[in-house]
C-alpha cells in the first residue's frame, strides 16, 4: 500500500497544476449547482434559471479549449477527462422537477466526475500551446516552459536562458527570412544540447525544398562509414557508382574533404543529442558519410595500399545511411510474429532467445497498475512460462534481446529480473523534485522467485536501447548470472516522459521528461550528467573489427548474437 501511494502521490506532483485548478473549479461549480438546485426545486423561474447555470461548466471547458487546444486540435484528447465532467452537468438538467430522477442522476454524475477529476488530476498534461505566437515568442515561451518543468535541469546544469541567447539570433532569422526549416533547425540544434534521450521533436510542415532546405539535411553520396576498434573508418553498403570510382564495401577511408576522416567526424559533425558521448563518436563517421555539398572530395586506400582521392556526387534520394543505420543497430525491416515484443526461440539445441523490444504488455490499464503497485505480476508469468517452455526444448543458457528497446514500464524488466535471482535488488524509485531537491516517494524493486537463478544469460544492447529498456539494461546487470554486453552503450536515459511544447503555427512539437526517477542512492536513475559518461555502461564490449563490419554490413548478419552464443558457450565449458 505505500507503494501504491507513494506513486500516485508522485503522479500528482508530476501534473500540471493549472489544469488541476481548471478541473476543481468545474467540479465546484457543479457542487454548487447541486445546492442552488436543493433550494430552488420548488420555484418554476429559478429551477429555468438553474437550468441555464448548467452550462457554465461546458462554457468553461469551452474557455479552457480555446486557451489550451486551439490551433494544436492534438492536445484535445489529453483533456477528454476534463471535458466529460463538464458535458455531465447537462445530464440532471431533464430531471430537474423530477424528484427520484433528479436524485439518481445527479448521484451519478456526482460519483463519475469525482472519478473522473481524480484520473485527471493524476494524469493531467504538462503540455504547452503557443502555436498562435511567432517563431521568436513561441521559442521564448518554450524555453520557459522547459526552465520550470524539465525534470533534470539541475542534473544536467542546464542553463536555459544562454541556451536561448545562443539560438535565438537563428530564430530571428528564420522568421525574418519566414523560413520554416530554418526554424526546425534552431529548435534541433537547441534540444539536441540537453543530450537526453527523452528530449526530441517533431515537424509538422509542408514546404518547397528548393525555397527551405534544412541546413543539416545529409547527402546521398553512395556509401557510408564505419570506425572501427582499430580505428580504421571503411566504407559500407556502397552504391555501384562509388564502386566504380575504386571503394567497396572495406575499403579504408582516409580523407573526408581533405581533412583525416576522424578528425572530420569530430569537427564536422553536427552535435545530434545522443546522451552518452562515446556513442556519438562510435557512429559520427557513419553521420559524416552524408556531410558536405554537391560534391565531396574523399580519400582512400586501393588495393595497392596506395592513397587515391575522388569526387563524390549527390545521388540524390537518401537510403545508405538508413541503411547502414539499420544493420548497425540490428533493426528488423519486416518484422513477423517470431520476432515480435516477448518472442522467444531456440537458436540452438541449448541457447534459448528471448526478445524485449518494448517494455509494454499490450494493455495500458494493466502497466499502469503495474506501475502504481511495482510489481508486474502478469509480466513475471508471462516470462515464467515463456522461459519454462525454452528449458522443455533443453535450454542451458539464454539471450535476453533489449537492441532497440523504446521503452515503457520497467516494472517489466523487473519481473523478468525476478525469475532471474533468489535475492531482493534495487530497481527505481519515483521522485519529486523541488527547488531542485529530489526525493524518493515510491520505491520498486526485483524480488527474487529464484526459479530461473542459475540460468546464465547474456542481455543484449545497444545505443537505441532507451528508458524502461535502459531500465531493463541496468537491472540484468546486477545479476550475477547475468552479462550485459554490446557494442555500444545503452541511450542513457529512464526519466518520464510528459511535457510537450507545440510551437508556432504548430509547426514542431518538443518533447521532455517532467517525471522523476531516482535509483537508490536518490540520484536520477541512469541519465547522464553534463560530462555524458554512461552510468549504465556494459559489462563486455562486442569487437567490432573488419571481420564483423563485414558480416553486419555487407552480409546482413546478426554478428552480436552469434557474438552473444558464443560467449556463453564457452562460460558453459
């Protein structure tokens, strides 16, 4: 029950209060609708009267939308709750000379808004519309908005008003020059400097590419670049035009428009907000591969040994990056049923393989109260039976697949983790921050069922790996019998997401965590601090040498799980 509490007590803190104070204000309004209506049920002209007053509550949410939701008609379904309790003043309004019909209706519409009001309360959004101001008032406003509810602002030393002086002056011209992706690219370039993984945005525009052209818009130039352990960059998934200029797939990049290519990804670069730095700078080669103009000058080792440079072209319609993109991280194209969130497999006679690629049940009601009590019990069965059917087919040792895991609820991991030890572990704490003080209200944790504590387990991760599914990263990481391993880090971050900002004309929307998460020592749960080393690192590095560039890149193989077999293979002897 204190759990239970305690997260709903961070709930309410978390929510938006001015939305609160909308709500109360409704609901007072029907209470004292309610003993206008006690006194003036026995007077024709006042119970008319009364009956007009019952539209003061849809009047009020009438106000509430057109300050809160016009221009951005999205927001609307995060305040239904609130509407509806406005829409139930008007159902006791036919029955106001009714004595036992008025009595039920109003007792029910009593008992719904009441419930109603206390999920909104609980729920209530920290979204902000501003898409009927300019593009410099609306970023203001924004940066406002994000100084007083973006939960890691202290963790971070984030400072929000020179963050604003130093994009402000590109705003300014982008709405000078009425340049809409100019305006993108502020907004990104501003967003990608917290360097959390919660924070992003979205565009919503049509507009002519020829007119307004993101300046960090990439180029299609029929290759990109992989660094490697050694630190030689090759090239991959090459197109047949740079083919025929001398670069395959392998071949060492030595020059990127004249400069060392290494030095070129780290100068050229643009900054993209990922949270830890060494894995940006694992795949800024790769970001490299689409920079320059129409056309780049590269350089490269043939077969000789020998330097030669040539001139790439734009080819126009990007896909190698997405490409490269996609193998590196391991991303399915056409996912089907067997590797779908929770599936499970034998890849041989004794390694099972179990993929968590969301920390969602399918059910909201049923994470939520997962979420308000800590544990997952649906979840913990679910993998229970899940794992009890692998050891049936003769499962010695075992995969646990987070790659690209977006994230949801972590009690999720936590009961997977439970089958996994015979002790009590630490998982998260929910917090409250003020006058940037954390402290914990609601602790959640692994409790060890033991049944599957001697099975050893690789968990697989990489950089896509984010939020609940860090979460999950880091709670296998305790486990002794378990290894968490990747050829990069996981994202970095596990706080709760929420705020939202919709700029002008509703152009872009910006997303941050409002909600607090702490690990046991009250500090935020794995997000980095402005030095952006991972606090949730892996336990083993997978290599990435030649030989595995070529086997992900070139032949499309699952190179970190043949990794993944093999090492538990040989832990097994």
């Amino acid at each position: 029950m204190k759990t239970f509490l305690g997260s709903l007590y961070h709930l309410f803190v978390t929510a938006n209060k001015t939305h609160i104070v909308w709500c109360g204000a409704i609901i007072l309004i029907m209470l004292i609708l309610a003993i206008l209506h006690h006194f003036w049920k026995n007077d024709t002209k006042k119970i008319r009267l009364w009956r007009l007053l019952c539209l003061i509550p849809l009047l009020a949410a009438a106000a509430h939308a057109l300050i809160y939701i016009w221009g951005i008609p999205a927001f609307a379904v995060d305040y239904i709750p609130l509407y509806l309790i406005a829409a139930f003043a008007l159902i006791p309004i036919p029955f106001a000379k009714r004595k036992i019909g008025y009595r039920i209706t109003a007792a029910l519409t009593g008992v719904v808004s009441v419930m109603c009001g206390l999920y909104f309360c609980a729920t209530s959004p920290n979204s902000f519309n501003h898409t009927r101001e300019s593009y410099t008032d609306s970023f203001h406003s924004m940066v406002q908005d994000m100084d007083k509810t973006y939960i890691l602002k202290e963790w971070k030393e984030v400072d929000f008003t020179a963050l604003e002086e130093k994009y402000m002056h590109i705003v300014q011209e982008a709405e000078k020059e009425q340049d809409p992706m100019k305006f993108a690219d502020a907004v990104r370039m501003f967003c990608n400097e917290l360097h959390d993984g919660h924070v992003s945005m979205s565009v919503h525009l049509e507009y002519n590419q020829t007119e307004h052209r993101s300046a960090i818009q990439r180029h299609e130039y029929g290759l990109a670049m992989v660094h490697l352990d050694n630190n030689d960059v090759i090239a991959v998934c090459t197109a047949a035009e740079v083919n025929a200029l001398g670069i395959e797939d392998g071949t060492v990049i030595t020059k990127w428009n004249g400069k060392p290519v290494l030095q070129a990804a780290t100068e050229d670069v643009m900054d993209h907000g990922m949270p830890v730095k060494s894995n940006d700078e694992r795949i800024a080669a790769m970001v490299l591969s689409g920079i320059g103009g129409e056309t780049v000058d590269v350089s490269f080792l043939d077969k000789s040994g020998k330097e030669q440079t040539v001139t790439l072209s734009d080819l126009g319609e990007m896909h190698t990056f997405t490409e490269a993109d996609s193998a590196f991280s391991h991303v399915p194209i056409d996912e089907t049923e067997e590797d779908s969130n929770f599936s499970t497999k034998m890849l041989n006679e004794k390694c099972g393989y179990l993929r968590l690629s969301s920390c969602e049940s399918g059910s909201v009601l049923r994470d939520n109260l997962a979420y308000l009590s800590g544990d997952h019990k649906w979840a913990r069965e679910m993998f229970r039976e899940k794992l009890r059917d692998l050891k049936a087919q003769g499962m010695e040792y075992l995969v646990v697949d987070l790659r690209n895991n977006g994230g949801g609820f972590d009690e999720i991991g936590c009961a997977l983790c439970d089958l996994l030890t015979d002790k009590d572990w630490y998982g998260q704490g929910l917090g409250i921050r003020k006058n940037g003080q954390y402290k914990c209200v609601s602790d959640h944790g692994i409790h060890g069922d033991g049944e599957f504590a001697d099975l050893q387990v690789v968990a697989l991760t990489n950089y896509n790996c984010a939020s609940a599914g860090d979460g999950a990263s880091l709670y296998l990481s305790r486990l002794p019998n378990v290894t968490v391993a990747g050829i990069t880090d996981p994202n970095g971050c596990n706080q709760e997401t929420g705020g939202q900002c919709a700029l002008s004309d509703g152009l872009i929307r910006v997303y941050f965590p409002v909600g607090l998460v702490l690990d046991e020592n009250g500090d935020p749960n794995i997000d980095t601090r402005a030095d952006r080393i991972s606090r949730n690192p892996v336990e083993v590095r997978i290599p990435l040498d030649y030989e595995a560039a070529m086997k992900m890149f070139r032949d499309k193989e699952d190179h970190e799980l043949d990794w993944a077999v093999r090492y538990l293979e040989d832990q097994a002897g």
